[in-house]
C-alpha cells in the first residue's frame, strides 16, 4: 500500500533532444508519401472533409486556415466524428474524407472511418500504426510511427498532405521552403522548449494555485491555445482552463477579466495578429498576470522565413508545454492523469 512517504514525486520531464527528434522521423518520411499522394488527388477532387477529435482536430483548423489564404477554390469544412456521423454531409466521388488519430483507437474516429467504407468518396487516414482499428479498410494510410509528440506528427504528415494538394491543382510557392522546413521542425521543438524552460519553472510557481486560466490567440495559433489550454490544462491538471478567439474576445468574455485573472497571450505571424496584439494590449492593460508567448521570439532555426507563420503554432506549442510540465510538478500530478478519460463509460 503506498504511503505520502512512498508515493513517487511528479518531476518535470527532461528535455530528450534525440528523442523528440527520432520520434519524428517518421512522420517526416510520410509527408513526403503525404505530398505525393496529395499532387496525386489535386485535380480529382472538389471538396476536402476534416474529421478528428481534441488535438487532430485542431491541427486541422491552422490547415483550415491557410487552405483559406491559398484562396484555394476546394471546398474545406472541419468536423468532429460525432458530428460528422450525425450531420452525413454530401459525400461523392470528388470528396476527400481525412481523418486523424494519434492512437488509431479514438471510438468515434472508428466509427466515422467505419461509416465512411460503404461510400464512394476518398479517404486518407493519419494515425501511428498500421495495426490500429482506424488502420483497417483506409484506402490511403499515412502512418507516422509511434511518438509522444503526436501533435506535432500529425500536422508534419498534414501539412505535406496539403502542400502537394495545392501544389498539383494551383501550383504552391510556398512548397519548396515549407517541405525543407518541415524537416527542421523536430529541431525547432526542442530549441523552443530549451529557450522557454526556466520561465515555463518561473510562472508554474507563481500560478500553482490558481484554477482558471483564459488563453487567447487568433487564426492558426488558436490551434495551439486549444491544445494546451483544453487538452493538457483541463484534462490533465483539471483546472478551469478556457481558450477563446482573440476575436471573440471583446464580445462577451473580456468582461471576467480583473486585476488577479490569468491570461495566455498567443501571437503567431500571420495575417490575424493584429487581433491577437489589440487582445494583449487590454489585458496588459488591466490585469498584471499576463503571460505572452511570442512566436517572433522564438529563432525556429532552419525554417525559411517565408512559411514561419505556418510552424509558429508548434513552435509556441513546444514552449508552452514546458510551463505545462513545471506545473505537473508543483501541483504534484501528474500529466498522464485521467479521472474519466479511457477509464469510465462515456
């Protein structure tokens, strides 16, 4: 039986450079099958379906988002699988349905893929493994391997999917420098997470006790304020953690704030920053508990600045997630934590 005396202390995990690294080797090595795959369908399709559930999801939101800035003229809509399966949008031969999940088992990703055999369009399915229940019956596989920095996997095998999508239908400038970036993005993780480590340990202490956090960001970079503020703050450390649209932000929920609220400010590179900068303006103006994270802080060293607005997210994800870590620790849980999630009946 474990004692206070026994029971292991929650520390915060070590950065492992050649760990994160290698952990991303394959899904490097399927972007460029991704890319192929994707010049290979870029004039057979009309429409694209996005279907995943939490972090997927969302990395499909920042592909969303400059799917929309390529002013491509595919039809692209984001789905969560329940949705999905409940709605049944309009499914032919020129859709292409790609669904994501990082262990292949999430129950409603099954579902959808499993509903998505009996019909006629395309399906590419992104997940780690072949032998995962989403694997089965896939008419495109993209597998990335086993890795604890799935996040980031998912969106190196996405973003290679869309780069040769738009370069095979319109012609893509961007997708020289984007694909030899992509490559240095294991790198740019763990310079991130180094850069970011001591003021991640600094404001875990000062915020230890606090059970509400508000994260704001615009455009693609709300993906990464989604990700840590709902997937590791609320269901790992089980605080109230909120992500809102920079946006959104002044109409309505602006009104919480007061001088003891904390706040993540997000700001990435792209053409929405100025809504993100107008949101950290007012909050630095009325609470002292503001913590901005600043992709132009971050060197992202071997990302050709022409598409560091398209790796931003991941960059900031990295050193966000070290704040994440150093709190596990002072709160003393740890991140691998779950009251209900694969362990109850949902």
């Amino acid at each position: 039986m474990l004692t206070p005396e026994t029971v292991p202390s929650v520390v915060a995990a070590a950065i492992d450079r050649d760990l994160i690294v290698s952990s991303l080797q394959g899904a490097l090595r399927a972007k460029d099958e991704a890319a192929a795959l994707g010049r290979e369908l870029a004039h057979q399709i009309d429409r694209i379906y996005f279907v995943a559930c939490g972090a997927p999801n969302r990395v499909m939101l920042s592909l969303e988002y400059w799917l929309d800035q390529a002013q491509t003229d595919l039809v692209v809509k984001r789905y969560f699988p329940a949705e999905f399966l409940a709605l049944q949008p309009k499914l032919d031969e020129r859709t292409l349905v790609v669904l994501a999940s990082k262990s292949g088992t999430t129950q409603e990703t099954v579902q959808a893929a499993q509903f998505l055999r009996g019909q006629i369009c395309r399906t590419v399915v992104v997940t780690s493994t072949a032998d995962k229940p989403l694997s089965q019956g896939a008419q495109h596989l993209l597998l990335m391997g086993e890795t604890e920095q799935a996040h980031t996997g998912v969106y190196i095998v996405l973003q290679g999917l869309v780069a040769g999508l738009l370069d095979g239908r319109h012609g893509y400038a961007l997708y020289e420098p984007l694909m030899r970036s992509l490559d240095a993005l294991p790198g740019v993780l763990v310079e991130s997470a180094e850069l970011s480590d001591a003021r991640g340990r600094i404001d875990a202490q000062t915020y230890r006790t606090n059970q509400t956090f508000y994260h704001l960001a615009s455009g693609p970079v709300f993906a990464t304020a989604y990700v840590f503020g709902v997937c590791m703050l609320m269901e790992m450390q089980w605080v109230h953690s909120v992500p809102f649209e920079a946006a959104e932000w002044f109409h309505g929920p602006f009104e919480i704030l007061d001088e003891h609220t904390p706040v993540f400010v997000l700001l990435g590179e792209d053409p929405s920053r100025p809504l993100a900068e107008r949101a950290l303006a007012f909050c630095q103006k009325y609470t002292s508990h503001v913590m901005a994270y600043d992709s132009r802080d971050l060197p992202m060293t071997g990302v050709a600045p022409e598409v560091r607005a398209l790796l931003a997210p991941y960059a900031l994800q990295a050193a966000l997630n070290r704040f994440a870590e150093h709190l596990a620790a002072e709160r003393q849980q740890s991140l691998d934590t779950r009251r209900y999630m694969w362990i109850t009946e949902y």
